[in-house]
C-alpha cells in the first residue's frame, strides 16, 4: 500500500509550538523535520493505523458522468492497496445526477455497509453538498494533500469528495492515500465534531 508522506509544505498551517497527528508509517521528508525542530512542532505518531487492514474496510465508491473515468481509475488503485472496492455507478459516461450516487454512497457508509466513501463529479462541489444531506455523513471535498490530511485529523471525514476537472488523476490517487490512512486526532476536534452531530440531531426534530 502506498505510504502517506509528511512534507514541509503540509507544516504551513500549523501554528508555532503546535502539533500535527501522523499515522504510523508515514514518511517524514527532512526538511519536514528541519521544519517541524526550528518551529518547534510536535509530530505525533498515532496508534490508530497501525491495527488497519485494508481488506476489511470496504469502500464505497460512485460518481456522475463527469467523474466516470477517474472513478474507475480510483478502483483500480483501491484494489490494488487491498481494499474491498463497493462500486454504486455510474456505469458509463452518458449523462446522470449526482446527487443519486453521493447519497448512495454516504448512506452505504452511514449503514455500515462500506468503511468510508469516495464520490466523483466534474467539480466535486455538488456530490459533497448532496452526501451532506445524509445524517451521519461528513463529506469532504479535498484538492491536495494538506485538505485531505485535514479533513480526516480535524473533522473526520468520512466521505471524500472529488472534482475530476479540477484536479490531475496523479493528485487524486495521493489524496485518497492520504485521506485513507490519516487517523482522526480526537482530543479538541472530538468536542467540535460532536457539535456537528448535534446541529444535525436538533435539525431533524424540527
């Protein structure tokens, strides 16, 4: 499976004397360390990754004809990194609705039937609205590696939204890399994602 790295750029937005959560495993570049002594950041190494194997997180994957053919190129990386692959369409590249495959695939992780969830469209904007809809999805649209990384330390993100157009197939195989083996951080962010669950539990009552 591929490893995630850690490179100096993805310390840009860590404040001074801050923390940054890293799956074990993943490669640490020498200017990050450079980085992280001089501005004196603590890389934490987290334990959560260490007991993953890929072949029992399924992963539901779909999107709208905009997004067909990198959904299709993802596939082939999941499967080769050993991840059980749950494909929800499309099927081709003749014209469909994007909302009907991002609620496919948030509810099939909402379930329990997949892990986590990756949905595709020619701008990604529109599935992570549509998945988002869901309860109990957390869809995020990631275009590199530091809002992947992000969108699993800080939110736990479980649904991963994609622009085909906006991004190289070459960007999107790291970023699913990353966002798949970066554990959530907890600790503060626990207390903000609850908040989110609760916005969502109060809303549905009304």
């Amino acid at each position: 499976m591929m490893r995630p790295v850690l490179t100096a750029m993805d310390l840009a937005n860590v404040a001074d004397g801050g923390e940054v959560a890293i799956a074990a495993g993943t490669l640490i570049t020498p200017l990050a360390r450079d980085e992280a002594n001089r501005r004196h950041i603590t890389i934490r190494v987290t334990e959560a990754a260490v007991s993953l194997r890929p072949e029992q997180h399924p992963i539901a994957i779909g999107s709208d004809h905009g997004g067909f053919e990198l959904k299709e190129q993802l596939k082939g990386y999941l499967r080769e990194w050993g991840y059980p692959v749950k494909d929800l369409g499309t099927d081709s590249a003749a014209s469909v609705d994007y909302p009907d495959f991002a609620e496919a695939v948030a509810s099939a992780v909402v379930s329990g039937v997949a892990w986590r969830g990756i949905i595709v469209d020619s701008a990604g904007i529109g599935s992570s609205i549509a998945a988002n809809k869901v309860p109990g999805a957390r869809a995020a649209l990631c275009y590199d590696r530091a809002t992947a990384r992000n969108s699993r330390e800080h939110n736990d993100a479980n649904v991963l939204s994609l622009g085909a157009r906006l991004i190289s197939p070459e960007t999107a195989r790291e970023i699913v890399a990353i966002w798949l083996e970066t554990p959530f951080a907890g600790g503060r962010h626990q207390k903000r994602v609850d908040k989110i669950t609760d916005i969502e539990r109060r809303h549905r009552k009304s």
